[in-house]
C-alpha cells in the first residue's frame, strides 16, 4: 500500500506543477470555462423544459405502442450498424496490437520510477488502473452533450449519466491492457501469427454473422443487423457488455448494469495477472516498448517518418518534369513522395478501393440488396474518416523548419502549395466514387457536387486542427491540453450544428442531397474560419522560431 501511495503522490505533483503552469496565463482557462459553460447552458436549458406527460399523451403514447409492434427495421438498422462499427473498432485494435508495441509509460516513468523502491508489478497495475480516468472523463463529456436532447424525455440524472459514461469508459479502458498482453505473450511465446489468425476468423464469423441472416430477409438491408441488433449480442465480450450498458435507460435493468460492470472488472483482474505471470524480463519488455514508441513519436514530430512504409514504389525510378521554383517545391517534395507510395500519386489503391465498395453497394440496390440508406452511410463514414485524416498529417512539423520560413515566396502559397496535392488527390478520388454510384444507383446529381465539396471541406478542418494545435503551442503540455480542447470546441461549436441543420433539412425535404447541402454551407463557414486561423499562426511562425 505504501507504493501505491508514493505513486499517487508522485502523480500529485506533476498535477500541481501543471495547475501553475497553467495558472501563470489565465487565460488558458478560458476554453476550459466556455466549454463547462456551453455543456451546462444546454443540459440545465433542457431539463428546465422538460414538460408533464398528460393523459391524453399517454393514450397517445400506447397508441404508437401498439404500431411498435412491428419490426421497425430502421431503428434495428441503426443499432446494429453501430455495434458493427464498434466491432470494427475493436478488431482494429486487436490488429494494432500485432504491428504495434503498446505502453502505458514514458520514457521518464521508466527511468524513474523502474529503478525506484516500486515493484515492477505495482507499477504496472498502478498505470493500468490509472488509466480508466482519462477514458471516463471523455465518455463524461460525451454523454453530457449527446444526452441534453434526451433530457426532455428521459429523466437525466447524475446516475444516469455515469452508467452511461462507464460504458463507454471501460470499453476505452480495457483495450490498452489487451493489447499489452498481446505483446507481453509475443516477447515471450512468439504468438503474433495466432493471433492475427484468430482475429482473421473473427472477421469471418462477424461477417457470417451479417450476411446469414441478411440473405434470409426479404430485404438484405432488413436482416442483416438483425443478430448483432438483438438482445442476446449484449454478451458479445468487451462491445456487447459496453452496448448494455450504455443502453440502461431503454431496459433499466441496474443488475444488468452492475453484472456486465463485474465482467469487466474481473475481466481486467485476468488480464493483470496474466500479464505479471508471463512478463518474464518485465523491465526490459517495457523499457524496448517504451523506447521504440517514443523513437517513433520522434520521427512524426520531426517528420522523418520513413517513405518505405506501406510503399509499393519503393524502387520506382522517377522521371519528373521541373515542377517550378519558391514554394513550389513543396508540392514537389509531396508528389515525390506521393508517387513511391502508390502506383499513381493522384488517385491510389486505397481510393480505388474505396469507389469499388461504392459501385458495389449502388448495383446491389438496384437489386433490393441494399436501399440509398445504406449508401448514403457509406458516404457519411468517408467524410469522417477524411476528416480524421486531416487531423492525422505527419509532416505539420515541416512548418517550423528553417527551409519552409527561408523558402522566397508568400505564406499563402507555402501554405497552397503543402496541400494541394491532397486536394487534388481528394477531389479525383470523389469524383471517381461518386459519379458511378450516382449513375448506377439512381442517386440526385447534385451529390456529384456537393460530396466531393463536403470531403473537402471536413479535410481541410481536420487539417487546420492539427495544425493549429502543433504549430501554435510550444510546450507539450499545452497540446495536450489543448488539442481535444480545439477538437472538442470545433466539433461543438461547429461541426455537430452543421450535421444539425443537415438532418433538419433532411427532416423537412425528406431528400438527402439537400441534408448534404445543408451540412455544406454549415461546413463552409467552419472551414473558412479554421483555415484564416491557421493561415495567422503560419504567419507568425518566423517569429516564434527566430
């Protein structure tokens, strides 16, 4: 116990140490206040709107009961999807654990505390049960947000709430531990290869799981969700247990609750004593993770990634015509690099997937397959992942290099010219998607427009997030802070109301073209104002540097 105390303190200290930081500028805590502000204002706004259900809504209400009756395929439709996606994620995960080493420390925990009066073990169980508090005050702010519209329905309450949270939180939480097990039995048993097999055949089996049942539906789109929608999935491990939690206000079952919480604590207790049973060389197994894992946030911080990963021209001999000179060879530099990635550097393998799945899904509708539904999901789920993909560029360190504030030329064409081969390689690749799935699947002309527009547009916000989060803060801890902060403070204020005002013009039209249109001039705004602030702080980067 007396370990355990001297880490919290240890802890306690570097909190304190980073409150006076941030207390030395005060007005670092002005995001922290609009956001506490913003998430109180719609919460308490909806509870104090919350009207008495009369008789007469009752009858109402049993009425629309009845009619409940039947399968509402849609609403399974939704369930099941997002289960669907939630096992991706989680198969993602088990995958990453295979190519990947995962710690919970840095390389200054391990200098220090390793070689401390601490047992390798109570370390590692300390860091693995600290762990949960970073995943459940995100899952807190989730379901605050994502709960305020519920709050005239359902009587929110504190409890509900951390129900809700936990489920999301222990299933964050109990992935780190997984993966470091994964790699605790390969340092010692070599078994990558198993588990890629293993998690190879859980895509099998999910996938079975979609299409048995899809194809024994009238409609593959009305069956195919329908065994990972239903009841009995919620004993699915790690996902299934979470949905039933996160779900306690449709069954209000708290035993239900608190047995799936016992799950995963027990499930969490396994995994800690297998991992101290089977460390072996705990402390070097942590201290070649550790190391390797920081190697390479260094080479991303730099951007001295190297270019043969996931190449397949790494040998290509390159015959490139004279680009032109100033900031130009920044574009340059990009299509270089570009063209030994892929076969071609403007429209890839992984684009050419990407239309393929389209094309597919818009030849199946015309065969009841598959309704514009799920089509347009499609479609949803790339915008996010280009979105996420702007947040994700590796080379934003190049910015405060000295050879891009020497290079003679303006800032907004440093700046055009570091992104516009991404441009280009996202417009052809929308264009190339979306035209054929219009053409085949029937779909309105207009999304030839405005989804290539909409991706854009979410790419370039993504983009300027991590941008304005790695060039404009100097110290590590701010960008910490800071980052989900501006990628909270983004999404509230300015993404969420712009998928808004789309589902309300889809509400009202009933046409999906005009919810992209509407989500289009939302985004346009939000893009516009991300990309003037990150063009002020390119601006000003000579200066901080020099």
């Amino acid at each position: 116990m007396n370990e355990f105390r001297l880490l919290l303190r240890k802890d306690l200290f570097i909190l304190i140490n980073n409150i006076k930081l941030i207390l030395r500028n005060p007005l670092r805590l002005l995001p922290y206040g609009l956001l506490v502000g913003y998430f109180s204002f719609f919460y308490f706004r909806r509870s104090s709107n919350r009207s008495e259900i009369n008789r007469d809504q009752l009858d109402e209400l049993q009425g629309v009961t009845d009619e409940l009756v039947q399968p509402d395929f849609e609403l399974l439709a939704i369930k099941g999807g997002l289960t669907f996606l939630a096992l991706l994620f989680l198969m993602f995960q088990l995958y990453r654990a295979t190519k990947k080493n995962i710690s919970f420390f840095s390389m200054a925990d391990v200098n220090l505390l390793f070689t401390g009066p601490v047992s390798a073990s109570n370390i590692l169980i300390y860091y693995m049960i600290r762990a949960i508090f970073p995943a459940l005050g995100g899952s807190l702010l989730f379901v605050i947000y994502s709960t305020a519209q519920l709050n005239e329905v359902f009587e929110l309450t504190t409890g509900n709430i951390l129900i809700m949270a936990s489920g999301f939180a222990l299933f964050l939480f109990i992935l780190s531990p997984i993966r470091f097990l994964i790699y605790t039995l390969h340092t010692k048993y070599d078994i990558l290869e198993h588990v890629k097999r293993g998690v190879f055949g859980l895509g099998i089996i999910l996938g079975a799981m979609i299409l048995i049942p899809g194809l024994q539906a009238e409609k593959f789109w009305q069956g195919m969700f329908a065994w990972i929608g239903s009841p009995w999935f919620d004993f699915f491990p790690l996902v299934g247990w979470s949905r039933a939690i996160i779900t306690y206000l449709g069954h209000e079952s708290i035993w239900t609750v608190l047995g799936f919480i016992s799950v995963y604590f027990l499930s969490f207790l396994l995994i800690v004593q297998q991992v101290i049973s089977h460390s072996g060389h705990y402390y070097e197994d942590v201290l070649e993770s550790t190391k390797s894992n920081e190697e390479l946030k260094e080479k991303a911080r730099k951007s001295q990634a190297s270019e043969s990963a996931g190449s397949l021209n790494l040998n290509k001999k390159l015959d490139l015509k004279n680009f032109g000179n100033g900031a130009t060879a920044l574009y340059w530099r990009n299509y270089v690099h570009s063209s030994r990635q892929d076969f071609h550097p403007l429209f890839g393998l992984y684009g050419l997937i990407m239309a393929g799945i389209a094309i597919v899904f818009a030849v199946l509708s015309n065969f009841d397959w598959f309704s514009h539904k799920v089509i347009y999901g499609y479609l949803g789920v790339l915008i996010v992942l280009y979105f996420f993909a702007g947040m994700g560029r590796t080379n934003i360190g190049d910015i405060k290099k000295p050879f891009f504030i020497l290079i003679p030329d303006t800032w907004t064409r440093k700046f055009w010219n570091m992104i516009k081969l991404d441009i280009y390689q996202t417009f052809i690749t929308t264009v190339i998607l979306i035209v054929p799935t219009v053409l085949i699947g029937g779909l309105s002309w207009g999304l030839i427009i405005l989804f290539p527009l909409l991706l854009q547009l979410f790419y370039l916000t993504g983009f300027g997030i991590a941008l304005v989060t790695h060039v404009g803060f100097e110290e590590g801890w701010d960008r910490k802070l800071m980052r989900p902060l501006i990628i909270g403070g983004v999404s509230i204020f300015g993404i969420l109301p712009s998928l808004a005002t789309g589902v309300f013009v889809f509400v009202i039209s009933g046409q999906f073209v005009y919810a992209m249109l509407g989500m289009a001039i939302g985004m346009g705004m939000v893009a516009a104002i991300v990309m003037h602030l990150t063009m002020d702080i390119i601006s000003k980067v000579e200066f901080k540097e020099a």
